[in-house]
C-alpha cells in the first residue's frame, strides 16, 4: 500500500463568500437587524428565566466577551420590564421613638416624591405661623390673664401678711425674688444701732413678732406650688391649643389624605406629637431669643420631618432594570452617611443613601459576575439578602471590627428582585464547584454560543445587522464585497469555514477601522479594499514581536531551516500570544537516541518549561512505540526530546507528531525534509487529531520562507481534522496558487513519514511484518538490535558474577 498526500487546491484554503448569498449592492438596501445573531438557545433560555417567577430562578448569563450577551440581555429585560407594572417606592422617616432605627414607608408608583412635597407644605406653614401665632394679642391676653390670676393669688396672701406686720409694729418688705421683715417704731423701720439700743423686752417683742409673721407668710404661701401647677397646666394649654390652631389647617388634610395609610397615619400621629413639644419648647417662655435664625429653623425641621426617598418610579414606567457597573457594598445596599458639627460626626435619616438593589427593588438587577466575586463579603451578604428577601443596611464590614462608629439601623425592606450574573464559563463552573448555594440561588444558565452556523441566511442577517451598526454609528455604506470580507473575518476568528465568530464586536472594531481609513481616503463606500487595510494596519500595529522573530530567523540567530534535509531535526509550529493578539512561529525540534533503558526523556518538562499538557504528549510516545514496534522485543531505548531555543514555558501536544517523526528519524538515521513544518497532536494508535491556533502556525511558517524567497516545495503538513478550520490570508493563497506553498492533510503518523522522509512508512503484512526498506521495517530493526544489545549486556554482567573467587575457592554468587 502507498500512502499519498496531495497538496490542498486553493478553494480548500479559505471559504469565500458566494456573493450569490449577499442579494444587494450595499448594506443601505437591507432592513437593519436590532437585536442578537442567532443564539436561539440563549433566547430561549432568558425567557424562561424572565417568566419564572418562583424564588432561586436568578440568571447566569455566560459566554465570551463581545458577544453581545450584556447588551441582548439588556435590551431584553428593558421590552419585558416595560409591560410589567411598576413597583412600590420606598422612604424613610425619623424614628420619634428611637432616633437609631429609621422607619420605611412603602408607596404606590408616583406617590413618595407628593408626600415628600405635602410635608415641605408643612414646613412652610410652621414657619409662617411660629412665632406669629405666640405674638399674637389674643394669645398675649390670655397667657397675661393667666398670670394675672397667678399674681392676684400671690398678692392677696401677701397683703394678708403685711396687715398683720402694721399691727404688730414690723415692717415687710418685697422684691422681685423674697419677703424679709424689719422692727418699726414712729412709721420708721430701726437701722442695727437703733436696734441694739432697745431694751431686752422690746427686743424679744419685735423678734418674736416676725417669728410669727414669718409663720404666717409660710402658712399663707403653703398653697403656692399648686398655683404654680395650676398655672402651667392653664398655659401648657393655651400653647397646645395655639399650636392645634396653627397647625390643622395644613396638617388635618393630610390625616385625611392618608386615612388608608396605616403607616404614614402612624407618622403623621408622631409627628404632630414631636411638633406640639418641639414648638412649645422653641417658642414659649422667651425662647424665641435663643433659638436660631429662619434658615437653620427650616434645616432643623427638614432634618426631623422630611422624609428621605429611597426610590421613585414613573407610574406608567414598568420595572426597573439596573446595570451596576461598579458592585461594591455601598454601592448595591446603600450606606448611613455622615455630616460634622464643630468636629463631631452626626448623622440621620435624612443622610441614608439609596443602592442598586433600592433601584431595582421590583425588577431586575444586572451585575458582572467577576466584579461582584472581588469582594467575597459582597457575594455572602447578596446571598443573604437574596435567601431573606430583604434588604437591609448596614455598615459594611462592621462584624470584623474594622469599624466602631455609631450609626443608624434603618428598618428592612422586602426585597423582591430578579438578579442577572454576566459572566464567562470559567466562573460559572467555579461557582457550581466551590459555593452549593449557587446552583439553588441561580437556576437558569443563559449560554451564549462562541459561534454561528454560517450559511446563506445567517449571512444575510450578519449583513442586517452589520447594517444597525453602520446607522448606529453613521458611518458610511459598505458595499457587497466589503461586507463578504467581513464574514471571512469573521469565520477567520471562529477558525472554521462552516461557522462564524459570535464576538461580533471584534468585526464592529474593525468596521469602525475601516471607516476611518475610507474617511483618509475621502471615498464614499466602505469597500473591502479598506477592510483588508484596516486588517493590515492592525496586525502592524500588533506585529512587532512576530517581525523580530522572523529577522532573528532569517538572519540566524535562531536556527531553523526552510530547505534541505536533516536527521533528528524537524519544524514545529507554536502559537504565542501577547495581549490580545496571536501568532504562529515555527520552533525547531531536535531528537538524539542511544542504547539504553532511560525511555523518552522531555528535556523541556525536566527543566520544567514543559507544561502538563504538552509532558502528556511525549509520554503518549511511550505508549505509540511500544504498541507498534516492540510487540516481540521490550523497548529498551534512551532518546531525548527539546524544542530548540526556547526559554519560556511549553504548553499544548501539538507537537507530538513532528516529535515522533524527528524520534524515528533520529533511531534509523533517515533525514527529514526541512522546507515543510508540521503540526499534529498524536495518540496512541498513531493517528493525528486535531489542533488549535491551525491558521496562525500556518501563516507563521509561510512567513519565514516568504522571507527568505519561496521556493516551491515548501509547505505544512497539519491533521486532516483541521481542513474546516482553514482561513488563510490572501497572501498564501496567491503562494499555492502559483505552485509555490503548500498544505498537506494528513490522518496518519504514517503519512507524515512518507511526505518528511519520501520513504513509504509500510503496511503491516498477514504474519506482522513491514516491507523490507520502509520506515517501520527499519525502526523495528533497529530497537531490536539496541534491543539484543542490551540482553548481550545483562549476560555479560551475569558471567562476571559466576566467575569463582581465587582466594579462597568460593564462587562469589
């Protein structure tokens, strides 16, 4: 049997559009598409996770950056939330029982922000009617009747008094604060000399006369404390009742316009409470002289009795539906602020701030996964709010001790809200692996395709929505080849012909490019000579590493050959990736084998720069060479395996083909052909599979020999697998065109033998044997040689220890 592998032709290279699929000139003659390409599953997925109301049906949304997942999701929960109906708001008011502990009011849509305005009525009438009601004349004379009485009793127990002290000889005197009592003789009240001056009895008389009048006096205002009471009760209520006047008219409509509002009623009662004393005190009793001006009056009374809106809603809005850019505690729960005070830290209900989740309380709520898992605290405490439904807040972090500030516990809110997590796949499977509430709290998985099928109607609709975007942004018309271009592109990231990329913004990135460089060139349409520019000018700009590789190449610096043929040396194909850009550059591998029992030893893994992934490729060797070669002979080789200047890490088993080509070769001395690369991962039975990265590798190696002129019988010899992944660039195309690239698909390691070698790998015979002169015979050969060189070892070794010891006649054993 011959193995045979023929070039690919030129069509096999890249799938170029039909331009039969693309009905139109330009992209102006198309209907644009306003919504997501394809994605049928996800569509689906996010409808039933909206219609699902049942508690733990939150969203994951996953899938690659740019495809437009966050902005699908957006524009879906914005037309759903739409025909809902609009959820309650929320306020809080001061607490009048506990000033620590705001209470929360819930309103109907459209309704916080009036009863907010009702009470800044309010204010405005206190201020307009206090102090004015305690200075008016009606109130004046009452509270002086008031006091009149009090001072009539007073007066009359006084006089009672004094007449008593005339009698007796003793003189009273009064001021504004005590009575005191004086001997009297002649009408004239005797200074202390005069009074010394008297004689023993006409001093026991008069201090026994005041002895008595004091005693009067005391007996006469023992009744005081009671005028007193009597009095402060008859001007608590003149006050309360100057205050009921002022206040009801604008206070009464409001008990009346809330009378089927259990709380706001319980407010408005505990308000007016606060504001008969809070008036009464600021007002009365010469207190207006003490108290601040107009303006700070108003901040107080706003501070105590405006209510703080957490979150309002139109009435005929529908749900909220929130994207929180930047999750952080304060920013999704709120958070008590502060305000200083002559360098003290004060706070109050007033200074509560509002979250994401007060926002999209009744809706819907869209987060980044990754942002909102940086703060694991942050994760736990939505966790708990999305299991109490409630929404409480707190001071972040305050039951690790990080803070010790006294602040406010507002009363909770029921929380009722839809959250959506967007995400990428590596996060969600972690979530699944590491928290068990994940599953129960995020039960609808949103799984956005990497790529589409590529057909006739999904160009179409490509081309539609390449449309919107070009209306969106006004640019300009692109034409029907411009627009083929794209699709190339396209299916160029998706690396398959069948399908195209569902990162569609990395085709807007390069249509707004293009657009741009059609702006320099002044010409009307976008056409695909400015796409290929824009394409060209990117991968310059991206292309300084991949440039200084191939100069390092091409002058000598790193060794590897484009033509001739070597033995033990072979051209493999990497992919490196820097940033966001990729490329392929060929490394060369080199193999040498001795007699030994050391097996394949990885010198990149022994160094450790060889990865797991690319340390199971070359123990996949093992497994192939044995299973092939060494069926009536142990494998008893040494060979070691390096991939030539390489100084970073190796990762991946696509080079597990050339290494075996450059391992056999090495064993039967057969050189291989050194102006073809070749890529493959291999498995045990010797087939290639699959790579990835299959166009950068190619275009990699094309690069170097276009660099160094092209002469014809260069190529790449990659797995037969990969021909649907194939989308070159123009410039291999023209190359195999013109009979001077080519690309090889091969299914076997055989087949890779016989392109490298131009020997016929061979195919096993009836009794298990190669034929004489190919590859395999020779390898078989061969290991059985080093294979009897070994057993010829062993018995030498056992003779030398049979050999009897001379000295003493014993054989040493």
């Amino acid at each position: 049997m011959t193995f045979t592998v023929s070039p690919l032709s030129v069509d096999k290279l890249c799938a170029k559009v039909p331009m039969s699929h693309l009905e139109f000139s330009t992209l102006s003659e198309l209907d644009p598409l306003n919504g997501i390409l394809g994605q049928e599953r996800a569509v689906e997925a996010i409808q039933f996770g909206v219609a699902m109301q049942r508690p733990g049906y939150n969203i994951y949304a996953m899938g690659d950056s740019g495809t437009g997942r966050s902005s699908y999701v957006m524009s879906y929960l914005k037309g759903e939330a739409k025909r809902q109906g609009s959820p309650q708001e929320w306020t809080y008011v001061h607490n009048f029982d506990d000033s620590r502990s705001p209470k929360a009011i819930e309103f109907a849509p459209g309704q916080a922000k009036v009863f907010e305005d009702h009470l800044k009525e309010v204010i405005d009438g206190l201020m307009v009617s206090f102090p004015a009601a305690f200075e008016n004349p009606t109130y004046q004379q009452q509270k002086s009747a008031i006091d009149r009485e009090f001072n009539e009793l007073y007066e009359s127990a006084i006089n009672k008094v004094e007449k008593e002290s005339v009698k007796i000889g003793v003189a009273m005197y009064r001021d504004a604060s005590s009575v005191s009592f004086a001997p009297m003789r002649e009408g004239k009240a005797l200074e202390d000399h005069e009074f010394a001056a008297l004689s023993d009895d006409e001093r026991d008389y008069f201090q026994e006369g005041v002895s008595q009048l004091e005693q009067r006096l005391n007996n006469e205002l023992l009744i005081l404390p009671q005028w007193k009471r009597t009095t402060y009760e008859k001007h608590k209520l003149l006050n309360l009742e100057t205050v009921k006047e002022a206040l009801d008219p604008f206070m009464q409509p409001l008990f009346d316009h809330y009378s089927e509002n259990p709380a706001v009623l319980a407010y408005l009662n505990s308000m007016r409470e606060d504001l008969d004393k809070n008036i009464i005190d600021q007002m009365v009793d010469d207190k207006v002289t003490d108290s601040r001006d107009d303006a700070g009056r108003r901040q107080a009374y706003e501070e105590l009795y405006l209510p703080n809106v957490a979150v309002t809603h139109q009435v005929d809005g529908g749900m909220p539906v929130v994207y929180e850019a930047h999750p952080t505690y304060r920013n999704l729960f709120g958070q008590v602020e502060y305000s200083s005070d002559q360098g003290m830290l004060i706070t109050n209900h007033r200074l509560i701030r509002s979250g994401s989740l007060h926002a999209a309380n009744g809706g819907y709520l869209i987060l980044d996964a990754e942002k909102l898992l940086t703060d694991h605290y942050l994760w736990e405490a939505l966790k708990r709010a999305l299991k109490s439904k409630t929404l409480k807040i707190e001071h972040p972090y305050s039951d690790l001790g990080l803070t010790n500030t006294t602040t406010l516990a507002p009363e909770d809110i029921p929380l009722k809200v839809k959250v959506v997590l967007i995400g990428s796949r590596e996060i969600y499977y972690l979530l699944q692996d590491a928290d068990p509430d994940f599953q129960d709290m995020f039960r609808v998985l949103v799984d956005f395709d990497d790529t589409l099928k590529r057909n006739k109607e999904s160009e179409m609709a490509f081309s539609r929505l390449l449309n919107d975007r070009v209306l969106k942004e006004n640019y300009a018309d692109v034409t029907q080849a411009g627009v083929a271009t794209l699709i190339e592109y396209s299916s160029r990231l998706a690396e398959h012909q069948k399908e195209m990329s569902a990162r569609i913004g990395d085709v807007f990135e390069l249509l707004g490019e293009a657009d741009f460089i059609r702006q320099l060139a002044k010409d009307d349409l976008t056409t695909d000579i400015h796409i290929k520019r824009a394409l060209k000018a990117k991968k310059h700009r991206t292309g300084r590493v991949s440039e200084k590789i191939i100069e390092e190449i091409v002058d000598g610096t790193v060794l590897l050959e484009s033509d001739g043929i070597a033995v033990g040396k072979i051209n493999g194909l990497t992919v490196m990736q820097i940033g966001d850009s990729s490329f392929g550059a060929p490394a060369r591998i080199s193999t040498t084998v001795y007699p030994g029992g050391k097996g394949i030893i990885d010198i990149e893994r022994e160094s450790n720069l060889g990865q797991n992934i690319h340390s199971k490729g070359v123990l996949i060797l093992s497994g192939y060479l044995g299973n092939k070669y060494a069926q009536k002979f142990p494998l008893d080789i040494s060979a070691s395996i390096a991939m030539e200047q390489s100084y970073g890490y190796v990762d991946g088993d696509s080079a597990s083909t050339a290494e075996l080509c450059c391992l056999l070769s090495a064993l039967v001395q057969v050189p291989l052909r050194q102006d073809l690369a070749i890529t493959g991962s291999l498995n045990q039975y010797g087939e290639v599979q699959a790579i990835g990265g299959v166009n950068e590798k190619i275009e990699g190696f094309f690069n170097v020999c276009n660099a160094r002129g092209l002469t014809g019988t260069q190529g790449v010899i990659i797995p037969k697998s990969n021909a649907n992944n194939l989308m070159l660039s123009d410039e291999i195309l023209d190359a195999v065109s013109a009979g001077k690239f080519s690309i090889y698909l091969i299914a076997t390691a055989d087949e890779a033998l016989a392109l490298l070698t131009g020997i016929e790998a061979g195919v096993v015979n009836a009794e298990g044997d190669y034929p004489d002169g190919s590859i395999n015979a020779r390898v078989i050969q061969k290991l059985e040689e080093i294979s009897k060189l070994g057993e010829e070892e062993e018995s030498e070794e056992g003779e030398e220890e049979e050999k009897p010891d001379t000295k003493d006649g014993k054989s040493a054993r």
